[in-house]
C-alpha cells in the first residue's frame, strides 16, 4: 500500500501491533483525515535519546504505526503541492536533507551562499542573452491569482517555442545561436509511476539535424565532477527527455492533467489580463483566455518526438568568469551553444531503462516505502556546509 494515494484510500502505511508487516484497518479517507488526525500541527520527526531526529517521519497510534511520506508532507505544508522536481527525484543529492526540510526540522535557517546566487545569476544571463529584444523580454502584467501566475509562465513558454523551429531540421550551414534554433529555460510536465514530475530544461537546440536537450551546471571548479555525480546529471537529463517526448506526444495528457489538480484550466483570466500579451503573440482575437487555450497552442508549437535526438548533454559552467585551460575543451568538445565560462559538455546515449532503475530507486522515498539516504561515504565533506548536521541522523 503506497504511502501517497491521489484520491481517496488510506493515508500512510501502517503496521499491525504485534505482526511485523500486517496491515492495520485504514486510516480516514483523504476528506477527514486532516482533521481527524491534526496532522498539520504537530511535529513529525521527534529526537531520539541522542538528540538526533529519525530517517523516516512517523508516529504511533492506536491503530499501529502511521508512516507519512515525503509527498504528503510537502502537501501538508502547501496544499496541493504534491509533485516532486526533476532534479529531486532522478538526481538527489541528500534525502535526509530533503525529508527535514519537508518536517521543518527546527535548526537555524540556512542562507544563500555566494555560490548559489552566482549559479542562479549565470542561468539567469544566459536566457537573458538569448531573448534580450524579443517577446519574451518585454514587460509582463502583475499576476493576482495562481491561474495567472500559471499563465504567465506558459505565455513565457509558448512565445519560446513559437520562435524555435520545429517543424523541419534546419541545414547546417543555417544554425547560429538564436531563439529560431535554440530556447532556454522550458518547463517540462509529466507523470512517471504514479508521481507528479516538474521541471525546467535549461535547453534545447539544433545540432545534426536532431533537437538536443542539455543540462547546465555551475560549479567552483575547473574539471568535471566525479563519475557518480556526473552520472546522477545524466539521469537527470533522462528524465527530462522522457517527460518532453511524453508531452511531444500528448500536451493535454501530461500538462493538461498536470495544471488540472492545481487549478481549473478552463477559467477565464481577466480580460485585461490576457489583453496586455496583444502584439506579444499575436492579434487580440488570437490570443486565448484560459489556460486550457493556451495549451493548445503549446501543443502546436511542439516538435514531433521523432525530432528529438537520442542522446542527451550536460554543461559544466564556470561560475567565475575565468577562462577554462584548453585541454579540458580537448577532452569534451563544447558546441556552439555554450556559455563563455563552459569547459566541458558531456554526451550520453538516453537509455530508458536505465531511467527506470533509478527511478525505481528514488520514487519509493517520496511516497513513504523506505528511509531517507543521505549522502555517500566519500561525499560526507559536503555536509560540514549543511545546517542539519548536528541533528542529523545519517551524518552522526
């Protein structure tokens, strides 16, 4: 029994008393049990003797033992934010991080560190240098509403998409770093195994005569990173082409579907709401009110899936804007979509079952049918970093 039901079913996993395994009677259905149970104020992970919080939230009752998961934390703490990442559920680096931030483990806030912002200030200078003086540039009307706030962002994609060739490989001789043979920054929907996946590619571009799907990543450094993370990028560029072919194939099954549990896709914005995007994607009587139009219009603006390549790409970004020594260029060969500070771009067939492995490692997590695993041995000096540490029960 899953510890996360989309409708109805009983609310976590829980034990017999006195038979290991053996399911007690079922919790209150999805409608009651938040108030049956207050689950929204009270504390689920409690020190043990060491002062160290637990693996996995869960609490005793009289029934047995209630397991809540990952993805009905994060739906305790916003309503209807039961979906995971891309990166969280193909690529995580702590799960136990993960799982006491959902728990609002009380510990002093983290900040931003310089090389957060400064990786945030990279992705964020590479789309601005790709649609600086096009549609997507111009300013944008105030969103008031969560149906808004979704709008914009699909306007901000379908205006990407609506500039990208899809309908044809361009010839070689054709392609040149703008918004007709590259985007940035696409939102990708979807769902894998019963799991409501988000995520945002940072981009895709022509090259022989294939749509290419790359990751970028910033980094300190001026190598690449060790195997496993390097190996945990290129899954989690797998994952983004899977859900983009899915969407390729069928926008109202995967987006649709998706905004569907959010809101409701087939209300009206205000009328000078949709009025303000005149000019920016067509005549007014073109433009649709409701999301549910302007997934359709998405919809036409997607490539085939037969245009996407087998193969996926991660780039590795400086940070700083020093220049990379030539022979890390020797090594892995940049293109001629990388940033100034790029040093390397490593290619990786997409191999779905491989995919599905991982995936079927991580997902169990999310809906409460394991405990959360933190980082690796040879990675436990990233932790000195972490706010959790002196109560973390996988570092100590």
């Amino acid at each position: 029994m899953s510890g996360f039901v989309r409708s109805g079913g009983s609310f976590g996993r829980v034990w017999g008393k006195s038979s290991p395994g053996v399911a007690a009677p079922s919790l209150p259905k999805y409608g009651d049990r938040l108030e049956s149970y207050d689950f929204r104020n009270r504390p689920w992970l409690q020190r043990d003797r060491s002062g160290l919080f637990p693996l996995m939230a869960e609490e005793k009752t009289e029934e047995g033992y209630l397991r809540i998961s990952p993805l009905q934390l994060k739906a305790l703490k916003n309503p209807g934010s039961n979906r995971v990442s891309v990166t969280a559920a193909s690529a995580p680096f702590c799960e136990v991080r993960t799982l006491y931030e959902l728990a609002e483990v009380a510990v002093e806030e983290e900040k931003p560190t310089n090389a957060m912002e400064r990786g945030a200030q990279v992705h964020n200078m590479a789309e601005y240098s790709l649609y600086e003086a096009t549609e997507v540039s111009l300013p944008v009307p105030p969103a008031t509403t969560p149906t808004e706030e979704w709008y914009q962002k699909l306007m901000n994609m379908y205006l990407k998409l609506s500039m990208l060739r899809t309908d044809s490989a361009p010839a070689v001789n054709e392609l040149e770093m703008s918004p007709t043979f590259m985007a940035r920054e696409i939102p990708v929907f979807g769902n894998y195994k019963n799991t409501r996946l988000f995520g945002i590619m940072d981009l895709i571009y022509w090259r022989n005569k294939k749509l290419n799907i790359c990751d970028m990543k910033t980094t300190y450094r001026r190598s690449v990173p060790e195997e496993p993370q390097m190996t945990s990028h290129i899954h989690q560029t797998m994952l983004y082409h899977y859900l983009f072919s899915d969407m390729c194939r069928d926008i109202d099954a995967t987006m649709g579907e998706y905004l569907r549990d959010d809101i409701c896709i087939d209300t009206d914005v205000r009328s000078e709401f949709s009025a303000a995007y005149e000019g920016q994607s067509g005549p007014a009587d073109t433009i649709p009110t409701s999301i549910s139009g302007l997934i359709k219009l998405i919809g036409d603006e997607l490539p085939k899936p037969r245009s996407l390549a087998k193969t996926v790409s991660v780039e590795y970004v400086k940070r700083s804007e020093d220049r990379v020594p030539e022979e890390y260029q020797d090594l892995y060969p940049l293109s001629d979509y990388t940033q100034r500070q790029s040093f390397a771009v490593v290619q990786a067939p997409v191999d779905y079952k491989e995919l599905k492995r991982v995936m079927s490692e991580t997902l169990p997590f999310w809906h409460g049918q394991r405990a959360a695993i933190g980082v690796d041995a040879d990675s436990m000096n990233k932790c000195r970093y972490c706010q959790f540490r002196p109560v973390c029960g996988w570092y100590n």
